[in-house]
C-alpha cells in the first residue's frame, strides 16, 4: 500500500487499473499482479495436501494480511477449496 501511494495509485487509479487487467484485486487493499493468483495456486500445489494458511504463507514468502485474502480468492476461483476452518488444498 505505501509502494502504490508513492507511485501516486490513489482509490480511483487503483480501480482503473484492475477494471484494465493491469492489477489484481483480491481484497480491500491487497492489489497484486495479474497471474500472481495462478502462480500461487502451482507453489501451492507442490506442498503435502491438505495445507494450513501458515504453510501458505511461508511457501509464498508473504504476510498473513495477503495470504489470506489471497487464499479466499483462490477459493473463489476454484484453485483451492477449503476444507474446514483450518485446511486447504489445491483444487
């Protein structure tokens, strides 16, 4: 977020950029790039099955703040599917 507001990325650039393909959005602030979601799900699919957010966030190399809401996107799209309130795997 202090990476996007340097570069001048307000709430309305931001919006742009997604509705263009440029950005991915895949929770209120978390922007990523786009494919950012396919390459997650392929480092996601090479850890032992099911998968906790913990062990996500260590394989992706990111925070809690992003792995989560990134891991609901992929739920979404059918990459993941969670399987109880702890557990995850690739779909």
């Amino acid at each position: 977020a202090g990476r996007l507001a340097e570069l001048g990325l307000g709430p309305k650039e931001l919006a742009a950029a997604v509705r263009a393909g440029s950005l991915l959005r895949v929770g209120e602030g978390i922007v990523l790039l786009p494919g950012a979601d396919g390459r997650a799900a392929e480092v996601l699919s090479r850890l032992p099955q099911p998968f906790t957010v913990s062990q996500a966030r260590r394989a992706l190399g990111t925070t809690r703040r992003v792995a989560v809401p990134l891991l609901e996107h992929l739920d979404r799209a059918g990459l993941t599917e969670r399987l109880d309130e702890v557990r995850r795997r690739c779909g």
